[in-house]
C-alpha cells in the first residue's frame, strides 16, 4: 500500500536541491524536471530531463505525482491551467501563482494593502521622475528592474519593453522579507522577519530577526504576509519583500516558493521553509517556527576570481568551525549565486564579521 | 578541474541516507554500494547494487571513489585490508575498523582501560556467573549477545557458537555514548555524552546531555572517547558505548561509523554526526559541536501493528508542531527500526513525554 505521496518539482536548482533532505526525512518521494542532468538537485536525485514550456513533457511529468510545485516562476500560466483543468494538482493553485509571475496582477490583487504608487504603462506618462521601471514578469536578481531618471529614459525603455509596471521610487530605510507558509485548510506561519541586504540589485546578505524592528514592527510585517497569504490562497511557502520607511511597511514583490531571504530557516529555526513548503502543499499540519539561537546570518557565495571553490573551504572551516556550508554545485561564473553560508549565536557583530569575511574570502576579495 | 571528492559508502540504509543531506550540502558526491535499489538511501540516491562480501564488487565501486567509507560492520576485513594494499583508501582503515568488527580485539587493544572483565572462551571455564556471553563479531541491538546463567548453559551455547567473548555481567547504573569524531590529522571533537534508554536490548530513546551527569562525570567520558579515538588512530565517527556505575565508566562496545545514539545531532548540535563524519574522513576541518539547545530528546521508531505511518504522521505533527520525523522508508516488521523523532528544547520532562507519546502512538500501543 503506497501512503506517501510522490511530489514533482518544476525545476531542479538550489532550491530544489536543498528541499531533498527534508523530503527523504518525511519520506516523501521528490522528483524534478530538470533543464540537464547537471542541475544542481538533478545532479544526486532523480529527475527528469525536460523542457517546462513543453505542454506535453509537463503533462507527463505530472502524471507521475501526487502533487507539482515551482521552485521558479517561468513555467507559462496557460500550461498550468491546462493541466489544472484535466485534473493536475498544482500548488500554490494557478490562481495563487499568478502574483508570483504577473507583478501587475500582485499589484492590483493588494491594492487596498500599502503598495509604492504603480501604473502600467505602454506610452510613458506624466510621473514624479526617477521611477522604477519593472518588466511585468520574468524578472529577479536586479534582472528586468530599471530605474528611469526621465520620462525621455522611459520612451526608449517603452521601446524595447513595450509594457511597463511603472512604480514610485522609495527611498526606503532598508528591505526585509518575511517568509510565511499556508497549507489548503488555511493553517498559517511565519518565521521571524529578515533584515535583506542588497548589492547591484541582488542579495548577499540576510539577518533574522530584523536588528532594526521593535516586536510591534516585528508583529506589523508577519501580520502584513499572513494576510496576504490568506488573500490570494496561498499553499506553499511565500516570500513577502518588504519596503521600511519608518513606521511604514510598503510591499516590494512576492515569491511564492522558497526563497534565498528563508535560507537562514535550515539552521535557524525547528522547521525550515524547505519543510514547511512539503508540509503546505501536502496538507500535513505545518511544523514549529521558532528560532533555534537569538540571531541567524545568512551570505550569498557570488562567483568571483576563485574557480576552485573547494580549497577556499578550508580555510573558511578552519577558521569559522560553526560555519555552515551550501554549495549549489554549479559553474562558477561572476556575480553568480553558487552557494551560501549561515551562522546562528548570540553575538551579531560576530556573526556578520564572520560572514562578511567568508564572503569576501570566497570571491576572491581577500586572501585570508 | 574536479576539487570536489566523491565518497563511497558501503552499506545504502538510514545511516547512509542522512549522510546525503550533508554532502549535498558541502557539495561532495556519495555513492552508496547498496543490498538493493529498495535501501533507504538507495530508493533517491546515485549507488551500485552489489555484494559487499564480493572483493571484485567492492574493488570495482572503490575504484570511482576517493574515499570510501562504512554504514555496518559487516564487510570481511580481508577484501578491506587486500584492497587497502592496492591502493584504495578506506576510512576508517582496516587497522582502526578491526576494533568495531571484532569485540575481542577491541577488549585487547583497549585492556589497560576500564573495561568488564573478559576472556575469549573455546571452552567454559569456572567464572562468576551469571555472565554476559557474546560472539565475537557480527552482533548488533541485542542479537550475538546472550546472558548465560551457569557454566552449564555456556557449554550448550559453545555448541551452536564456537567461541565466545565472555564478559562479567555489570550490574550498571544506566548506559551512555559517546560521539567521538577525529581526523587524519588528528584533530578531534567529542559531543555531550548521551543517556541511552534500551528495551530487550534495543536502544528505543536518547537524551542529551546525561541528565544524570555533572560537568566532570561529561568530561570523564568525553576524554575516554578522545583517548579510545587516538589510541586506535580513528578517521571518522565513533560511537563509544559506556557502562554507568556510580563514578565508574566502564566501555562496553564501539561502533566506528555514525551511530543512532548521535541521530539527534541532527537537529540538536551545531554539525551533525553525519557531516563531521564527512569532513573527518575527508581531512576537512571538525565543525563546532556544541549543543544549540539546552535538552535533545530521540526516539527510535520500530515497527508495529500500524502498517501504514503516513496518516499516524499527521496526528503527531498537529500534537506536537517541534517533532522532527526521520523515515527510514523500510517496509514495517514488527521490531524493526523504520524511523526515528528528535525534539529540543528547556523543559526536559516534557520533551520526553512528547518522545514517549510519539513513540507509543507510531507502535500502535496506544491510539490517540
């Protein structure tokens, strides 16, 4: 009698990877559809090999499963609703994801919630310029974000962008993510929230909790995704990026699958959003979400100068010995996410000199 | 340019399958030598199917690895020690895992140590009996290991076992382990010294630290292990299992491979058991072993009369949100180790009886 449930994964990266150890820990079946063999998870687990812009090859992939999730957002809606409708089960649901791939629609959907002021544009109006110009869908990591100093920039955007999310620059304090999970019957968490550093539009550094907030803030953001999740229906894990501008909360974006700003979660909390992801989407009652130490820090591995990443740990090991590692096992190239490390404890200043050094060793910044 | 090793494990159970999150994490490859593609680690992992008592087998499996290590004790040490004089590194080697294959090599080695008293028998000599009979290889949770009452039952048993390890039966206080990890180079950590709780001689609980212990007691204990590690020159993990009796400890065996007393490691220590074993046998610096809670409570599952431990799962989740489950993906006997919980926290009677709860429940022994 086969109980457990068999889950498939659109897509086969890091996060997929990191969501196999809690999986075979529930017992649960994960398989990926996987760009090539030498994706990050595909490359100890099985997986198939496919296109997810292919009707068929998702179709048949799916066949296979009890449940299929995303661990990215570029598997077109049409081909999920398609197979919504002969019987497939999704989740999050077509009708949630929709906000993790349409930045228009997210807006719209909370727009009684506090937003940055937005518009989508075709022919560039009237605004208060600099604005932020964002590409519809598609777009992460500072990829498809422009910021337009004058309504001229943004006729040349509008050119080769011909539809644009125009949307007021903030000139916030600082960002921060809160991760939030919600499972069919409506059962919700979240985590703490995280304080998210950025460099050239991506992230290299998280703090949890936010060094920044008092626990009413605290309270303020985790209310502000619960009620989101509830909202648009969420099932799974969900990333609310979050705008602080003194006492204001102004949303940013959603990811609505495991996200880099929850990577803390693995060593700094009971359960980690990889696990609390599976437990969503199979309706199994979710797991605690307490901090497991008074301060998680998180840094990003950019590529950088060093190809040879193996030896670096070393000396990273060496010197930090409550260092923990995640490697993607992928290519090095500049500026890409290869891997990250955290550290839990109760001395920040510690904690995010160790991994401000780690990073810096690691891109080849420094030599020791 | 590969910098990353490859790691083959002998043996594709639980112990093999809960290394796989950790090299994944540190981005190195396992390959695990399996029984059959229905193993724990097997059924999501890259292995080989094939008989480990097969020297063309193993020589074959080593020769895509850089290291290879041990999950049992079960491999002849003469395909280890041939194999070894051709090239391939075992870790452990043959000169350290001798003393976890055979007890009374062990007993020899270790003599000036405090051990029970002993003697390897042919024949039954006059001894202080009731006594603790073993074989002297091959016996693991209770099996190989038999209390004889006279000299009379030890010559029945002499028939069928041929020779025998004769221990003094010890009236102990209470039973613990220790985790004991050490390098090629010789660096070594220990973790807290864990009570282990058996029934008909099969560990079905661990709590850690000893409640039972002061600091010097935990030192005691902790410096026997470090000592037992250096003097057999271990790479790896080793549990060390120990005889309690007021301020005595006296060693009862050693397993030199990650081992169910270190499985809350996982959840309760800042690296786990399986990853320092990695990084031991790898020559990559120890990880940090402190606690990250004050109390880790285990629970062995064993199989009962519910056959199906999916749904019983959804009960435990919703009760106790902190339990972490770890399924081992075996077929349900009455008996057998199909999984394991672990919970950490402040309130140590309420942490085991949560473990107690869980356990019961998974047996069948009770129903809500």
């Amino acid at each position: 009698m086969k109980t457990f449930p068999r889950v498939g994964v659109i897509g086969s990266g890091q996060l997929a990877q990191m969501t196999l150890a809690p999986a075979a820990a529930l017992g649960i079946e994960l398989v990926t559809l996987a760009n090539s063999s030498e994706d990050s998870a595909a490359q100890s687990s099985p997986h198939v090999v496919g296109d997810f812009k292919d009707i068929e090859t998702v179709r048949k992939f799916a066949a296979s499963c009890d449940v299929v999730t995303f661990e990215h957002e570029l598997i077109p809606i049409s081909i999920i609703r398609t197979l919504e409708s002969e019987g497939v089960k999704f989740l999050p649901s077509s009708n949630a994801f929709q906000y993790s791939q349409d930045k228009a629609l997210m807006r719209a959907k909370l727009s009684h919630l506090p937003n940055p002021k937005w518009q989508v544009v075709t022919e560039a109006p009237e605004w208060n310029y600099p604005a932020i110009a964002k590409s519809i869908s598609g777009g992460y990591d500072g990829r498809g974000v422009w910021k337009v100093n004058s309504k001229a920039e943004l006729i040349e955007l509008l050119k080769e962008v011909p539809k644009i999310l125009l949307e007021e620059l903030i000139e916030f304090d600082f960002e921060i993510a809160v991760m939030v999970a919600r499972s069919p019957h409506g059962q919700a968490a979240t985590w703490a929230p995280t304080r998210t550093v950025q460099r050239d539009g991506i992230c290299i550094e998280t703090v949890t909790p936010v060094p920044e907030f008092s626990a009413s803030q605290s309270e303020a953001a985790q209310n502000l995704a619960l009620q989101i999740a509830e909202e648009i229906k969420l099932v799974g894990v969900m990333a609310v990026e979050i705008f602080v501008k003194g006492d204001e909360l102004l949303i940013n974006e959603l990811a609505l699958r495991p996200h880099n700003s929850g990577h803390w979660t693995i060593e700094g909390s009971v359960t980690s959003q990889f696990e609390q992801h599976l437990r969503a989407i199979l309706d199994l009652p979710l797991g605690e979400t307490s901090m497991v130490a008074n301060w998680a820090v998180m840094g990003n591995i950019l590529g950088g100068s060093k190809s040879d990443m193996y030896r670096p740990y070393l000396h990273l090991m060496a010197r930090t010995p409550a260092l923990k590692f995640h490697h993607y096992r992928k290519e090095v190239r500049p500026g890409r996410k290869i891997g990250h490390v955290t550290i839990t404890g109760d001395n920040l200043v510690e904690l995010r000199s160790e991994i401000d050094h780690a990073l810096a060793y690691m891109s080849g910044e420094i030599d020791e």
